[in-house]
C-alpha cells in the first residue's frame, strides 16, 4: 500500500503560528488530506484550539491558559517558530470550525482535564453534523472518547497512545492499545513509529482495531508506516512527508 491520507500536525506551520487559521489555510491550499487541532477551555469555558497549558510556550503572555477568559486571550498573539515576525490570534473552536468543516478533513483531539469539555465541543460539534463524515474526534482520554459518542452518534473516534515507557516491550504495547481503544470504543488507535511492529500490528488489526501514526516527521518513519501499512499520518513536516508521497510508484 503506498498511497496513505496526510494530516497536518497543527496545520502547516512553515509560515505560521501553529494551530491558527492561518496554518489551517496553508494545510488547505496545500492539499492535505486533514489537520490536527487540540482543543481546551479558558476560564469562562469556551472552547479554543490551543495545544499548551501555558501560553507563554508560543506567548509573551505567561500562565496557564485555564487561569485566563476568552476576553483576556483575545488580546494574545500566537507566535510562529520559524519566524517570530509573524504572530496570529488564538481561534475559537467554533470559528475554526464555520471556517474549515467541509474544506478539509479534520481531526480534533480534546485535551481536558475538565468533564464539561465534552459536552461543550459536543455541543459546536452537532451544528456540523453534515460535515461529520470529514472529521474525528481523538484524544488520549478513553472516557472522553465514550462520552463524546454519547453526545454525537455515529462520529468516528480514535484513541492516540503516548510513547512506550522505556520498561515496554513490543507485545505490551500492542496489549494496551487494544484494550485501551476498545475501552474508548474507538475506531482505531493512533501509534508512534516507534511502536509499530509487525506482529503488534497483526495482534491489533485482527481485534478490529485499525492503525494509524503521529509524528511521522522523516522519510524513515514514513518508510516504517508504508511497511506496516499505516493507512492515515500525522506528520509536523507536510511538504517533506508530500513529496515523499509523491515519489512513490502508483
């Protein structure tokens, strides 16, 4: 199988603060198959697409971001990594959805801690429904996974897996990501590249578990998951994983 969907890792961040409108909109002209957006809450409760606890990761603002309202992150500039000239608000999720649902796949990782935050991007997410074949809703949490399919029938959801501690082996890591995505009701779970194998892939699959990769971000990794068959990657270099992609025989 050489043909695999690529997702954008926070959208397209070569000319772009990360997780912006902005990058989200280099990730469509480019073609992406998808991006990846993390979604939290402020203070007040209103969801936003921010990856970090503390904004001053990506800020001249310091603090956590839960201490802050949206008013107060409204007068925040995301700063790009590559270019600190260029700065972009950080989005609402509803803004970020009226202005990608339809255009790109999306998949969109609810961070929490918080229980409301299921409901509350349940909530955005059901003014969407029509869009919902485009989307997925991911997350490291299994209980976020069944309470969203609680709140939204029918949308698709993966659990993403964290690095292997350094005491696992192989057969351990392809135990708990099974068990741990049928415990969320997932649809697949998303796996480093350093956690793929072929019998723990094997194992997975033939439980009715898909596979896909995050953090694919060299042609190495992205042989690994041509190997393995990784149908869909997350990767935070798109245009070298694209053109990779391109290279290979039809």
């Amino acid at each position: 199988m050489n043909h695999f969907d690529l997702v954008a890792h926070r959208g397209v961040t070569d000319h772009a603060p990360e997780n912006t409108l902005r990058a989200f909109q280099r990730a469509i002209e480019l073609g992406a198959d998808a991006v990846e957006l993390d979604v939290r809450l402020t203070s007040d409760f209103v969801p936003v697409v921010f990856h970090y606890y503390y904004l001053n990761m990506v800020s001249q603002l310091a603090g956590p971001i839960f201490n802050f309202t949206l008013a107060e992150l409204n007068r925040v500039q995301v700063n790009s990594r590559s270019d600190p000239e260029i700065s972009e608000p950080i989005p609402i999720f509803r803004e970020v959805m009226d202005v990608l649902a339809g255009r790109i796949g999306m998949e969109i990782e609810i961070k929490g801690p918080e229980p409301e935050c299921v409901a509350l991007i349940a909530g955005i997410l059901q003014d969407y429904r029509k869009f919902w074949d485009g989307i997925e809703v991911t997350s490291y949490e299994p209980a976020f996974l069944q309470e969203i399919k609680k709140h939204c029938p029918g949308m698709t959801t993966d659990l993403l897996f964290p690095r292997s501690e350094p005491w696992m082996k192989s057969d351990v890591v392809a135990y708990q990501a099974l068990h741990h995505s049928r415990l969320a009701g997932a649809r697949a779970v998303h796996l480093h590249p350093t956690q793929l194998t072929t019998d723990g892939a094997a194992y997975i699959r033939k439980n009715g578990i898909e596979i896909h990769a995050w953090d694919v971000n060299d042609e190495d990794t992205l042989q690994t998951c041509i190997e393995h068959k990784i149908p869909r990657v997350c990767t935070d270099r798109y245009q070298l994983a694209a053109g990779f992609r391109d290279r290979l025989d039809p």
